[in-house]
C-alpha cells in the first residue's frame, strides 16, 4: 500500500504538555474520603459522591486507553474529564487504523483524539508505532528492496505528525517472545533482523521527534519473571548499541494469580536503569465464575491486593522515573476484556461511572505511606 508523497510536515509550536503529576486535593483527603466509601460498605459506595478525582492522587498522570467513538459519549467525557490527565489511543493510532484498507493512510480518528487531549488540557501518549502483530500484509506487499525506506517513511510520517502534541511514544511493542525465551520473530525482525528492527525503529523516531519520550512497551514482564528478564536485557542491549530507548512500559495487563512481590521485583529491577517507567495499560481481570459471591469476593481480594502492590511500586519510584500510570480503559465496559461476553471487573469504575474494587486498591495503594510501602515492598 503506497504511503502518501512524503510531505514536510508544517512545524508544530510544541503543545502545552501538562507537567508530572497533578496538584490536587490533598492526598491525606483522598484517604480518607476513600476510606470513608469503603466503611460505609456497598450502599453508601453507590450513594456517596465519587471519591477524589484519581489525578489528585497519583503522584504522575493518569492514563486511559480511549477510541475516538468515546468521545462522543458524554458520560465517558466527563468522567475522562474529572478523573484522569492523559489519553493513549486504544487502537486507533495503530498500523490497523493508518493503513486503510483502500491503499490510502487514515488520520481522521487519531488527530480527533489529540485535539480532545489538547482541548481538556491532557497529555498524549503515542500508541505503537511497530508492533508485531501488525502491518504485514502492508509490508511484505512492499517490493523488498523498498522496505527499508518505506518502515523509515512510515515512522517518518505517523511520528512527524504528532510531534510537539504528545508526551511519548511506544515505539516498540510486544519484542519479547511470549514465554520470555528469546524475542519474537516477525516481518519486521525478517527485515531487519531481531535487535535491528528495534534499533531503526527507535532511530527513526529519535528523528522525527526530538522531544517525544521513547519506550520499549511489553506485557507480562511481571506475571512471568523469566519474560521480565528479557525484556530489560533487550533494553540493556539496545542501550549499550545507541538506541535511544528513554523510557521503560510495563502493560500491566495483571494475572491475579502471581505471587506477592513480584510486581515490586520488576519494578525495582526495571527502576535501576534511571529511565522513566510507564505502567502503560493496567488491568485486573477477575476471570469467570464471577456470580457465585464467595469467587467474586476471593478474586477481589487477589485484584486488590495485586493492585495496591502496583500502586505502591510506581509511588515507590524517584518522581522524575514516574512517568505515567495508565488504566487500559475508563470503565468495566470499556475494556476489550470484557468485549467477548463481558461480567468482568477490571477497571477502576463501573458502567454507571462509580469507583469500583480496584479503584478502591489504587486509593488504598497510592495513599500507603512511604514507610509502609518501604516494609511492604
Ligand atoms: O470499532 C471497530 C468496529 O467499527 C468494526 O466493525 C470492528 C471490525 O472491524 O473493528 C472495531 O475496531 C476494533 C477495535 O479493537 C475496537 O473494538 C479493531 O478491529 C480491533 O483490532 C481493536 O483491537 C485492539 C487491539 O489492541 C488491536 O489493536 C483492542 O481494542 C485493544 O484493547 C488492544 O490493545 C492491546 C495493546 O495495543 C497492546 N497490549 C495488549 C492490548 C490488549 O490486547
């Protein structure tokens, strides 16, 4: 599929980009308004205005994966509105969505997204540019010996237009192989090979956009210690090599069932590189079963208490390494969990919009004193 003529793109006077973290209520308020939610029990949660917006209570911004349709559902607006300070794009700012099926490129949903951020005074954070799982078919329809030019031209293009009006890019997605031995193999890494593709990839970037925060994203670097392992000594490598990686994204898509403590042993090993350390898509689903009382309130209490471990690791960081906690979603509804038969709870509000379990644990987490969170971790 043939790009468009590669035009310069008009220099964008940087946009404001919010500074770290929120000045807010209070955190002591927060607790206690949390708390209070919670010793009334059930009802009052239901009854009871919603506790303290959560950007006044983490100590960095608070991210949401959006898609431009939400946009246009107010309540998710003016949710988004009160409670979080930046946006990701869920998919839209991906291959699947730029790429159109019509040979042309698509910016109509990405660009709506990055005036909705700038106009509710919200950070952007740029989402992927090279990921595995997508753009072959684009790709390998491309005359080889033009690949080169046309994966530099299509960074070129998709980081070029966003430059000045987003926070940081996850320029690199999903390079770990799924159970941590090695890295994957892909069209990409057939291109350029395993490290190469990588490497280009966050150069071109770096060219594009000399401001943006570049991050090497994954999942499972907690859940699966061997995965986590690998991951930052693919970062370690692609350090000693000149890459520019400038930042460190943990999806954080949480399986409940992990030990205690091994979230904070990531986070603790992923923290000694200095960098800045994104939790890029947090969620906590509870799996099936979730009617019977007795599993759903055991399953709360495992989301709760890996969730509060999460909140805790990030607050434990140097504020300068926190970079952004991210939900990978608003509400209980929104996440692409709960979009094959739905009943899961893994985000931090419910459909109607009020505080769920786990935003009851990111309170609970992020309003732990430094000492507690030092004996915890
Ligand atoms: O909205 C359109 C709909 O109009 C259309 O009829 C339908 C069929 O084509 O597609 C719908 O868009 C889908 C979109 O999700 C919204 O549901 C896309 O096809 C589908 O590809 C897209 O999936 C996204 C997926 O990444 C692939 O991009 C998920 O929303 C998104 O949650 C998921 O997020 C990933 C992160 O990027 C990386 N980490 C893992 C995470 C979860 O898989």
């Amino acid at each position: 599929m043939k790009p468009p003529a590669h035009t310069p793109h008009p220099s964008r006077s940087a946009a404001h980009l919010l500074p770290q973290g929120q000045k807010g209520t209070p955190r002591r308020a927060v607790l206690l308004s949390g708390l209070a939610l919670a010793a009334c029990g059930r009802a009052s949660v239901q009854a009871a205005p919603a506790a303290a917006p959560l950007k006044a209570l983490v100590p960095a911004p608070v991210g949401v994966a959006v898609m431009r349709g939400q946009l246009e559902d107010t309540a998710w607006t003016t949710l988004a509105r009160r409670e979080i300070s930046q946006l990701t794009p869920e998919w839209e700012m991906k291959m699947e969505y730029i790429l159109a099926q019509d040979g042309g490129w698509r910016f109509d949903a990405p660009d709506r997204i990055a005036t909705f951020a700038r106009a509710s005074g919200m950070r952007l954070h740029g989402h992927a540019l090279i990921w595995y799982s997508q753009g072959q078919d684009w790709f390998e329809a491309i005359k080889p010996a033009r690949r080169a030019a046309a994966f530099d031209d299509y960074i070129a293009v998709v980081a070029g237009r966003y430059r000045g009006q987003l926070a940081g890019w996850d320029v690199v997605n999903e390079a770990v192989a799924e159970d941590g031995d090695g890295l994957r193999s892909c069209h990409w890494s057939a291109q350029f090979g395993q490290d190469g593709y990588i490497a280009r990839a966050f150069a071109q970037t770096r060219a594009a956009d000399p401001d943006a925060v570049l991050f090497l994203n994954d999942y499972n670097l907690e859940n699966l210690p061997r995965k986590g392992a690998t991951f930052l000594r693919l970062v370690e490598r692609l350090l000693a090599a000149g890459a520019p990686i400038t930042g460190i994204g943990t999806q954080g898509h949480l399986d409940i069932d992990i030990p205690a403590g091994q979230i904070t042993a990531f986070m603790r090993d992923a923290a000694a590189f200095g960098l800045p350390i994104h939790v890029s898509e947090l969620d906590a689903p509870m799996g099936a079963g979730l009617l019977d009382r007795a599993r759903r309130d055991a399953r709360r209490a495992l989301q709760t208490a890996r969730v509060m471990e999460y909140a805790e690791a990030f607050a434990a960081l140097p504020e300068r390494q926190r970079y952004a906690f991210t939900l990978w979603g608003l509400r209980d509804g929104d996440s692409f969990v709960n979009r094959q038969g739905g009943g899961d709870s893994p985000l931090a509000f419910d459909d109607a919009g009020r505080p769920t379990a786990l935003h009851q644990a990111l309170v609970q987490g992020f309003s732990a004193p430094a000492t507690v969170r030092k004996e915890r971790g």
